[in-house]
C-alpha cells in the first residue's frame, strides 16, 4: 500500500467515531426497509384480501394476499444475487443506497394503488409485481449493510459492530407495529392501510440522508486500488465456494425458520386451537424485539470476547431444547405464558444467532467475493424460511402440535451441526490480534482454527 493509504487505515482505526456512525446508518436504513417489508405483511392479513381481490370468500382473498406476501420471500436470492455482484463490483455503499430507494418506491406506489373495484385485474397484478420489487430490494438490503459496517470497525469489536446492523430488523418491527396501531386510531377506510405505506417516503428520505453521509467501505476501497476487482464476483463464489453458501444457508435455517415458526405459525396456531388471541403473540413479539435491540448488541459484544462460534451455538441448542417447552407453554392458552414463550424463542433462540451472523459470515469469505458470498447464503436461507409457516401448519393438521415443535427442534440440529463444522473467525479465538490486510479468508479461518486447537 502506499504511504497514504497506510495513513488513512491508521487514521481510520483510531477513530472510533467512524465505525459507529456507519453502523448506525446501516441500522437505520435497515430499519426503514425491514418496516416497508413487515408493513406489507401486516396489511396482507388484514386489508388485501378486501382490497385487491375480487372474492365473497375472505378465506380465499387472505390465502390470495398471502400469496403476493410470498412472493416477496421467492425475489429475495435475486436481490441478493444482484447486490453481492454490483457490492464486488462498484462498491458495498453504492448497492446499499440503491436497495433503499428501490425499496422505497415500491412501498410508496403500494400506498396509492388502485383497488379491485377501482381497476379491475390491474389492481392485484400491480400490486404483485410491487412485491417483487419490494423482495428484491429487500435482498439486496442485508449484505451491504452489514459488510459497511463490519468491513470499517476494527477486527477486535467487528461482533459489536456487525451487530448494530442487525437491531433494524426488530427496530423495524416494531415502528411497523406501531404504524398499524396509529393509523387505526387516525384513520379510516382504505387510508387505514395507505398511511402507513405513505409514511414510509419520510423515513426513505431521512435513511437515504444519513447514509449518503458516509465513506465507502475502506475494504472495498484498497481492494479497488489494487486492482482486485472481479469481473464476475457473484458467478466466481458460486463455482468456487458453492459448498460454504450452503453452509451459511444451513446455519441461518435455526434463526430464521425459527422466528418465522414462533410468530407467524404460533399466531395462527393460537387461533386455530382456541389457545388465545392473535393479540397475545403479537405482544410477545413486540416485547421480545424491544428486549433484541439490547440483546443484539449483547450477544455481538460477547461474540469479540469468546469467539463467534460458542454464541452462536448458544442460540442453536436452545432452539433445540425450546422446541416442545415453547409448545406447552403456548397451550395453556394464558396470556402470559404465550407472551413468555414467544419472547424467550426470539431472545434466546433467534438473537444469539442473528447477532452474530454478520460478523462470522463476513469473515468466512475473501473480500473480493464477500459481498456475493454473505447475500447469496442469506437470501437462499430466507427463501426456504418463507415456506416453513405453510410447513408447520401442515404438519400440525397431521400429527397436532407436536410436528411444528419438532420442525423448530430439527432447524437446530441443523445450524448447530453446521456451526461445528465452521471455522471460529473471531481475533480473540484464532489468536491474531490484528489482520495484516483483511478479514481472513474461509481457507485461512480453517487453518488458524486448526492452529489454535
């Protein structure tokens, strides 16, 4: 490197301002998107079937609804597909800004669509292919955004960094929860669901603001100097490292499958087994993502400490243990256990894991493919979390209860065996204090991990 290059790193490692401003734009534009994503789940369940399909049957316009909700999770590995290449390519800030406002707009125009009885068969189509783009943006989202973040903190505190990020998810949950809540209180008819789609220009707006206000990932930039820019970024990853896409698509499973099973199923299931209201899942949801934006930040910290493995399986086993716990304490049909076990699946289950993911996966990768790496095994993971709801219900018309509870054990085994087999990445487990020049790559991981044992 040259002399000011080696400048700029040195001036970049002491301040520590740096690496938190870019962790909070990341947080809140991941924030913004992941309230554009769960907005239009919420008015699904509620309003669309109504709205954008031409039925008598509100069965058949929900089922209807939630198959454009679907659709979204199907256009997620294409998001992230794109976002990986162009975040190798052109850079990890210029793909992230370009996510958020594609995701925006998408959000908006829902706000002012037409309905059924004001346009006819455009009304639903509109509105699908909406969702599409809403999916794509949405997958684009999460690589960029935690690699901007990761790639400017020092390697010492990347599991805190990294995991700043990652409390826009419930952050984004929540501020849609309270949209919802808001809108009923303001409004009525079809502006009850359009205000909350609307609103989201503001917070676009405020997001974009923020991040246009921060440097290019210093990773991506002296790999741009140096002339290490792939031509094929996304296609390269896929020849040579298609078996560790996997391996992240296997450990995300227990994280992602299992918050989609203890809040979208268990919201359901409470209602199809007398057990209590839909109210009383969505308060242990709530009440669980305000305990996240703590635990996450928690469970980061303590990732840089003792290593990203040993957090990790922390939320693993206990999704293995939790399964059938989770369950009866769900069927006592009491509001407070409900809430209590929605809570602990997403505190202890979901956030040790999540917390971390942005770190360690970003560290199993070189950086000249990293960004295509980490989105291609997210976005593969969510797409196969989306079904899972529909796999749980099934399961629970067969056997009952306890079919669901074992597919949430079984997400566990899975990302804990696959956890075990991952190389430990985190500095102050590998016993190197300080890269010379990147994050280490998934071959060198193995090797240092191998040295340490």
């Amino acid at each position: 490197m040259s002399a000011v290059s080696n400048a700029a790193d040195a001036s970049h490692r002491d301040n520590p301002a740096n690496p938190a401003k870019v962790s909070v734009a990341s947080m809140v534009g991941s924030a913004v998107e992941s309230y554009d994503f769960f907005i239009y789940g919420t008015a699904s369940a509620a309003y669309f079937g109504t709205a954008f399909f031409h039925t008598d049957n509100k069965l058949v316009g929900v089922l209807a609804s939630f198959a454009t909700l679907a659709v979204g999770f199907f256009f997620r590995p294409l998001g992230g597909y794109l976002a990986g290449h162009f975040g190798d390519r052109i850079g990890r800030k210029t793909v992230l800004n370009a996510s958020l406002l594609l995701m925006g707009t998408a959000t908006v125009l829902v706000g002012v669509l037409p309905t059924y009885a004001q346009a006819g068969i455009a009304a639903p189509l509109l509105l699908i292919l909406l969702r599409i783009l809403q999916g794509v943006g949405f997958g684009a989202e999460w690589g960029g955004a935690v690699l901007m973040a990761v790639e400017h903190a020092p390697p010492h505190r990347r599991g805190w960094f990294g995991a700043v990020p990652q409390i826009g998810i419930p952050a984004g949950l929540i501020l849609a929860n309270g949209a919802f809540l808001i809108s009923e209180q303001l409004f009525t008819g079809t502006w009850v669901w359009r205000a909350p789609f609307l609103l989201s220009v503001v917070m676009v707006a405020v997001g974009l603001f923020i991040r246009l206000r921060i440097e290019e990932s210093p990773e991506f930039t002296e790999m741009k100097d140096r002339g290490e820019i792939r031509k094929t970024p996304a296609l390269d990853v896929l020849r040579r490292d298609w078996r560790l896409i996997l391996r992240i698509t296997a450990l995300r499973l227990a994280e992602t499958g299992g918050y989609y099973i203890a809040t979208s199923f268990v919201l359901s299931y409470a209602g199809l087994a007398d057990l209590g209201t839909s109210n009383d899942v969505l308060l242990g949801t709530i009440i669980g993502s305000v305990v996240g934006l703590a635990s996450h930040l928690f469970f980061g910290a303590l990732s840089d400490r003792i290593g990203r493995k040993p957090v990790f399986l922390i939320g693993a086993v206990f999704t293995i243990a939790f399964g059938f716990p989770m369950f009866l304490l769900v069927n006592t049909g009491t509001t407070a256990l409900i809430v209590i076990a929605v809570v602990l699946a997403l505190v202890l289950s979901h956030d040790p894991i999540f917390a971390v993911e942005s770190s360690w996966f970003s560290e199993q990768f070189p950086r000249e493919v990293r960004s295509s790496g980490i989105s291609l095994g997210y976005n593969l993971a969510s797409l196969i979390a989306g079904l899972l709801p529909f796999a749980a219900t099934a399961l629970y018309g067969w056997v009952g209860w306890v079919g669901p509870a074992v597919l949430f054990c079984l997400l566990g085994v899975v990302s804990a065996a696959a956890a075990i087999g991952a190389p430990e990445t985190a500095p102050a487990r590998t016993g190197v204090a300080e890269p010379s020049e990147d994050m280490p790559t998934a071959s060198s991981a193995v090797l240092i991990s191998e040295k340490v044992r």
